[in-house]
C-alpha cells in the first residue's frame, strides 16, 4: 500500500464532495440565511448528517475491517461473516427506524429541547427530520459496502459516493427562489433520496466483491457476536467529535441561531479533518489490521509514524490559517442573501475555536485507528465517553453566562484531553514509539507551518478591503489567498524538507 497515494485518492474525492457541499450550504444560507426555517432543517438534517459522519467516515470501519480483512483468505468465511452483519443491520436499521419515525416528537425534543418554546419551530424540525430519518437506514448499509470496498484497498468508489447527497441537494437549491418556504420540505425529501441512489451505487461496485443474500433467520456465531461487542464502542470513540457537535447542538438550541452559527462554522473545518483524520485513519487501517496479525513490528511502527506525521502536516497549517483568517473565511464563502454580518461574526467565532482544536479532532481518528486495528475498541471507547462528558459539563454550566460560543470552546478542550490520553494509553501499552524521522520531520512542519502563518496573516491584511461584507468578489480573492497561502507553506516544507517528493513513491 501507498499511504500518500492512497490517501490522495481518498481525499480528493472527499474534497469535490465537500466543495459542492460548501456550494449547497452557500445557496443555503442565500435562502435561509440563520433564521427559524434554516434551524429547524439543520436540526433534521444533522441527525441523519451525524449519522452518516458516525457510520461511513472510518467508524464502520473500525468495527468492521479488521475482522473482515483478517478472513480475506477464506473466501467462504468472509462471505459468510459479512452476510451475517449485513443481515443484521437491515433488520436492526428497519425497527430503529420505525421505532423513532412513531416517536420522532419525543426524539426531536430530546435532540432540541430549545425549540419547545416556539411551537411552529418545533412542528417544522418534527416533520422534516420524520422525512430524513430514513436516510439512516440507507446511508449505513451503503456505509457496510464502503467498508468491504475499503478491506480490498478499493478506496476511491467509497470516497465518492458522498458527492451524490451534494449534487442532489444543489440541484434542489437551485430552484430555491421558486420554492419558498417549501424548500425545506423538498431538500428534507432529497436526503432521504440520496441514501438510497448511494446504497444503489455502491452496489454496483461492492458485488465483485461481496453478494449480499438477504436472511431472515441468522446464525449468530462468535465473529458476529466480537463485531457488535466492538461496535458501539468504535462508532462512540471513532465518532466522538461528531457526537460532541450533536451535543452542542443540543445546547445551543435554547439560543435563537446559535444552531446555524454552529453549523456553518462546523462546515469550515470539516474538509481539513476528512483529509487528516477520516482520509488517513481509513487508508491505514486495512493494511496496519494485516501487518499486526502477521507481527511486522518494523512495518507497524513506519505506517503509525508516518500517518502520524502526515496528519500534523495537513492539521497544523490549517488550524493556523483558519485562527488568523475565520471572519474572511465565513464571509466570503456564506456572507450572502439572508446570511447578515451578525450571523458571519458569530459563525467565525465559533469557527475560530473549533480552529484551535482541529488537529485534535485528527489525531483521534489516527491514535483511535491504532487501537482499532489491534481491535481494542474498550480504551478509545472510555476516553471518549470521559471526553464527552468533560465536553457536557462545561458547556452546561457556562452556557447561560457566555451563550453558544462555549460549545466550540468545550468541543475544542474536550478534543485535546481525549487526544492526549489516547497518546498516553498508546505509550502506556507500548502499542506506539517515535521514530527519528518523525521527531525531526515534526520540527520542521512546526517551522513551515509558523511562517506559513506569518506570511498568510500579511496578505490577509494587504487585501482587507475585498473581504468586507458588502464585496461581491470576496469569495474569489479568498480562494486567492488560500491558494497563496498552500504555495508558500508547500514551498518552505520542502525547502526545509518537511516533505520530500520521494515520500510519495514509499511503500508500506
């Protein structure tokens, strides 16, 4: 396996899947700006949303891949055990499904109790998440077929299913003017719709490799059994950041628009974790689960040291470009329509923190990665339960003094203290060690990444006058900038040799 190229193909089509997505949360927020109406859809939406995160960006891989990858030998007992978990999950996703579609109310108000006092908003979120909540059932068997595709290293199909939720949704938001208020029904309808044409999808690929025959009567043998005994544990460790949103959501829906600030903000830092995290943890997963069964310590500790250094070269520059550019960033991509200048402060403010946090959230996806593919799920799975907790207390008791901005501060505090015990764990178990390689490579990302940011904070500020809300071309002189910016910090690293070109062709 080539983990840069893998990883290249991975995130490439995981870019163009977030850049339309940028393009559907823009013509969002032009039609719905930070109102009621956008409130209760982002309520509907980011259930489903957080499942899909939970599911298909590496966390049913964490359960599923090495157990699958390690019967890849024996064609028929492969077949068998991932019949036996595909059984399982359409008859477990159906009665979730129908259970909540009878209690959606009850689930809505739970999910955001903020909207209890305004009646119509309430209503709204109720009816719309009962027409996403399918979405789930669709979404997470298509997520099983990624992960199959992902045991074979077929990594490119999976990473671009995604595009399809994206392109429908715009393709809706393009006749925004014309719908109104209905809009939020038609795109609510479109999610749903979009889980089935990605389960369809991937079908077509995944049946050269696996052909699902569906079962009423199942056999429950011990994989089985090991797969769903890990698999809580992966999707609340693997998952842990996605979690903490949905409970900042929670939280902040007891504050009119502070669930859209958080949303858009949320957008922002995404594409950055879905390359250094998601990207990196899913491609080196596979192949880290093969060589731990066949005890290749040499090669265990060169994939953990390099995923490790790879995910600081992406994370770090990013969180520094977004700390020192997140109010540009907000307006030139959402300031538009129905999305004012308040809505562009508070959204960059909480963007800003998130920023601090960033390469946490990647690190867990890599440290979790390491405990998954020695399929221990029970120490990621503790840490992330303490984290979230630690992100709930905080959040809770300074909400009502500082209002929605301590959600990203909590998300963010919470991240690092989940990160560095996972560290610690790992050191702790002698599961990790730092290679010299590393460690001097390490130094010099620190280094490209300070001037980078140096540089970047000076042509922020020559161009300051095109990032004012009123300029209609910001979003162009911003992508610019970014441009610029990725140019000089790709210059001075290899200058530095924080990145040699020969690291592209190696191995593992």
């Amino acid at each position: 396996m080539n983990l840069i190229k893998s990883t290249g193909t991975f995130s490439f089509f995981t870019i163009i899947s977030r850049l339309l997505g940028y393009l559907r949360d823009i013509l969002i927020a032009i039609f719905l700006g930070a109102g009621p109406l956008a409130d209760a859809f982002f309520v509907a939406f980011r259930i489903p949303n957080t499942f899909r995160r939970l599911f298909s960006e590496g966390t049913f891989n964490a359960a599923f891949v090495p157990s699958y990858s390690s019967l890849l030998n024996n064609k028929k007992e492969s077949q068998k055990f991932a019949n036996n978990i595909f059984n399982l999950l359409i008859i477990g996703l159906f009665f979730l499904v129908l259970v909540i579609e009878i209690m959606m109310p009850l689930f809505v108000f739970l999910i955001a109790p903020g909207f209890d006092g305004d009646f119509q908003k309430m209503e709204l979120a109720i009816t719309l998440t009962r027409i996403t909540f399918p979405f789930l059932m669709f979404i997470s068997l298509a997520s099983f077929f990624s992960a199959i595709l992902n045991s074979h290293n077929k990594f490119a199909i999976a990473s671009a299913a995604p595009i399809i939720l994206n392109i429908l949704l715009i393709g809706v938001l393009l006749f925004g003017r014309i719908l109104n208020d209905q809009l939020v029904y038609y795109l609510s309808y479109v999610v749903t719709l979009s889980g089935i044409v990605q389960f369809i999808f991937l079908y077509f690929f995944v049946k050269k490799y696996f052909s699902p025959k569906f079962k009423l009567y199942i056999k429950i043998d011990s994989k089985v059994k090991i797969f769903f005994r890990k698999l809580l544990p992966s999707i609340f460790s693997s998952g842990v950041t996605q979690i903490n949103i949905l409970i900042g959501t929670i939280i902040a829906s007891f504050q009119a628009s502070a669930v859209s600030y958080l949303y858009y903000a949320d957008r922002i830092y995404q594409i950055n974790l879905a390359i250094a995290g998601i990207a990196i943890g899913t491609v080196i997963l596979p192949q880290l689960s093969k060589h731990i069964q066949s005890n290749k310590k040499e090669k265990i500790n060169l994939i953990q040291n390099k995923a490790l250094e790879l995910s600081l070269f992406l994370s770090i520059p990013a969180a520094i470009a977004l700390l020192i550019a997140s109010e540009e960033i907000i307006s030139s991509l959402f300031g538009y329509g129905s999305f004012d200048e308040l809505s562009v402060k508070n959204s960059a403010k909480a963007l800003f923190y998130f920023a601090i946090g960033l390469p946490a959230f990647s690190l867990i996806k890599i440290f979790s990665a390491f405990f998954f593919a020695r399929h221990n799920t029970k120490i990621p799975f503790y840490i992330s339960l303490i984290s979230v907790l630690l992100n709930v207390f905080i959040s809770i008791i300074f909400f009502k003094e500082i209002g929605f901005i301590i959600i990203p501060i909590a998300t963010t505090i919470s991240s690092w203290f989940n990160a560095i015990l996972l560290f610690i764990f790992l050191k702790i178990k002698d599961l990790f060690s730092f290679n010299l390689i590393f460690i001097n490579r390490f130094i010099k990302i620190l280094i490209s990444s300070i001037l980078m940011g140096i540089f970047f904070n000076y042509i922020i500020h020559f161009f300051n006058d095109k990032f004012i809300y009123q300029e209609s071309l910001k979003g162009i002189y911003l992508v610019g900038v970014v441009i610029l910016g990725l140019m000089f910090y790709l210059l001075i690293a290899i200058l530095i040799k924080a990145f040699k070109r020969s690291d592209i062709n190696l191995n593992y």
